[in-house]
C-alpha cells in the first residue's frame, strides 16, 4: 500500500472514530440521566433570564424563581416573575393537570391554555433539564452532545437539541442545555428562534429533592382577577 493511500485511509477513518466516541459519550450522559429521572422528586432554583430581540438589538433582563415536582408520572412547575430590567413585575406561570396558566398581576388576568392533545408536547418542554430522563429527551429531540463543561463546579454536559416536531421548530431552530446528568438539572439554557432571537437562562441555588410546600403549586391571583381561556 502507498503510503498516500494509507494516509487517506486515516484521514478517513477518523472523523469515524471520532462519531463513535462522541455516540458513545452521548449514550452515557443520556443513561445516566435515565438513572436520576427515577430518582427526582423536585428541583426549586432562583433564575436568572436574558431575552434578546435581534430586530432592535435589545435586551430584556428577568428575575425570579421556579420550582418542579413530580407525583407519579405527573409534572407540576411554577414559575415566579419578581423583575424585569431590575424593576418589580409580578407574573406567574403554573402547569398543573394538563393546563398552563399565566398571571399577570398588572392586570389582574389568569391566561389558561390547555395542553389537550399536546400534553406530551409541553412536559417535553417542562422536563428539559428538570428531571426529564434520556429516553423522553431522545423522542422528542434530535440530541447532539457538544461536550463537557463545568459551570459553578458542577460538570455538565452541553446538549443541543433540535425538535422533532415541525411546530416547535417555527419558534426555536434549536436548544442548547448545560445538564448535570447526575441529577438531570440544568445549570443553563439558551432557546434559539428562527428570527435570530435568544433567550439564556441561568440556574442559581439550585436544591434538590427537598421538601417544597403544595402551595409553591398553586396560583396566587388578586381578588377580581379575570380568567381567560385559549
């Protein structure tokens, strides 16, 4: 054999070893996120959020807290809005039973959208990162592993995600995730849309499998507040 032939032939051969690798580690961070979704019960953490707008080249800043649980196979989340751009702003998101309800205190309206026949297509959403187990990951996402990386001590690994389904692609091209797969929590995620939009958020003290309090799953709507249905 020429020796330009065998450097061909090793040429070729290592992008292959290099997908195999990859596949490989893609496989262990994916088993063992199967392993901590059986044990998650719940996950509280403080947030931290940058919505980018491409069109005017703006940043909007949020603050707040988020909270998920499981009870059987249900998945329960609460989202509590404090501040936008350092200013007070109360806003509430809660998905419990199949429905998705969104408070705005300013207002005083409780948006209600029922997942209905997408119930699987939401808590595909709800679980990514928080207790989600590798196997739901895979069906609903295309799943590339883009390596290791430590955030606040914590190794993570750096999956990128593209949906599976026609609808979710129109509002994010893809998803990268910064997953401790040890815990199946995300320390970072960053939502990209079609039109050149982001939204990165960021996960601070984080604890798991604590106790978290019934009522942290519940709406806390002011008297006279409007209900509205989609």
């Amino acid at each position: 054999m020429r020796f330009s032939s065998l450097l061909l032939l090793c040429f070729l051969a290592m992008p292959l070893a290099s997908l195999n690798a990859q596949s490989a580690d893609l496989q262990k961070v994916l088993s063992e996120m199967d392993g901590a979704a059986q044990k998650f019960r719940s996950a509280t953490a403080d947030f931290s959020a940058d919505q980018y707008t491409a069109v005017v080249q703006s940043h909007e800043m949020q603050k707040g807290t988020t909270a998920f649980r499981r009870n059987g196979n249900a998945v329960e989340m609460a989202v509590h809005i404090v501040s936008d751009n350092d200013q007070p702003s109360e806003r509430q998101l809660l998905y419990k039973d199949g429905e998705l309800d969104y408070y705005q205190a300013s207002i005083k309206q409780e948006t209600i959208f029922s997942a209905g026949a997408n119930r699987q297509q939401y808590e595909s959403f709800l679980t990514l990162g928080f207790g989600g187990s590798g196997r739901d990951l895979t069906a609903s996402w295309n799943v590339t592993l883009q390596g290791m990386e430590a955030i606040d001590g914590v190794q993570t690994a750096k999956l990128d995600l593209v949906s599976k389904q026609d609808s979710v692609r129109n509002n994010f091209s893809h998803i990268t995730v910064w997953i401790d797969p040890s815990r199946s929590i995300s320390l970072k995620q960053v939502f990209y849309a079609p039109s050149g939009d982001t939204r990165t958020v960021t996960y601070s003290n984080i604890r798991y499998n604590t106790s978290v309090s019934s009522s942290v799953f519940t709406l806390h709507a002011a008297p006279g507040t409007v209900k509205v249905r989609k």
